[in-house]
C-alpha cells in the first residue's frame, strides 16, 4: 500500500465513520517503533506505521485509523483532543476504533543479563542487573569485600 492509497483509504474512513472529510495528507512512518499511528497537530497530517498493516493486516489498521481520525476531527473542532479526555474516549466507542495500539515487537524476547556477587566474609550472595565496582562497593550487611562470582542470562 502506498502513502496516496493510505490517504485515500482514511478519506473513505473518515467520511464513512464520522462524516467529515479528511483533507490532509496521510503517511506511512517506518521510524514509528511502539506506536500505531501519530497526528500531528502543525500541519494535520497523520503518521501510520507500516507493521500494524504488515503484522495485523486491513482490520487493524482501520482501527488505528479511526484512533487517529478522533485526534483529526475533534482537534479540528476546538475540543480537547487528548487520550485521556471524555470527549475523545467518547467518540472512539462510538467509531469502534482501537484505544490502544497492537503489540509491534517481533516477537524477540530480550534476554537480560543478571551479575552474581558474593561477600567474602558473611557470604551473602547479591544478584544485580548492573554491574558493580568491587573496589568501590562493599557487603550492605558486614561491610566485607565483594567478590564477583558468575553472569546469569535471564529472559524476559
């Protein structure tokens, strides 16, 4: 889909769903990474992100655009405009569109990284996910030397 099908697919959405036009330029944007789309208020235009398309096809993306189009038109109308706002929470049920935005991670799981440590004298073990300066820091409970012992690969 290219951004002039984009355009004209969210003037077909927003003439059906809330019967006003929508008279500026909409745009796929790659470099959005959690969100699924943005309105932007100094010139109006409206930012998709490709993978709510790629990732969860035609439905989606219809409801990410109604999210939008509520931003659009109730910005347009002077009333607020926010997430957060009855008017907006208001007519987004009334168009069915998404309140939140679909998962658009890959599906990676990060793994993290957990530092093991020990003291030297009452052997109480520390686990951190920052490494520590053993010359710097000391055991929180007999002030005894800290002494690194292994790294521990967590997922999560």
């Amino acid at each position: 889909m290219t951004n002039q099908e984009l355009t004209e697919l969210i003037k077909k959405v927003s003439q059906e769903y809330f019967g006003k036009p929508f008279v500026h330029q909409a745009n796929f944007n790659s470099r959005l990474k959690t969100t699924g789309g943005r309105f932007h208020l100094k010139d109006r235009h409206i930012d998709i992100n490709p993978r709510v398309y790629q990732i969860y096809g035609m439905s989606e993306l219809i409801g990410v655009i109604k999210h939008e189009l509520c931003h659009y038109h109730l910005y347009n109308a002077g009333l607020p405009a926010q997430h957060r706002n009855r008017e907006f929470k208001l007519l987004l049920k009334q168009v069915g569109g998404l309140r939140y935005a679909p998962s658009l991670t890959t599906g990676k799981k990060k793994h993290k990284t957990i530092h093991l440590y020990e003291c030297t004298q009452c052997h109480l073990k520390y686990q951190r996910v920052r490494k520590l300066d053993t010359k710097r820091y000391v055991c929180g409970k007999c002030h005894g030397k800290l002494k690194f012992i292994k790294d521990i690969q967590m997922s999560s």
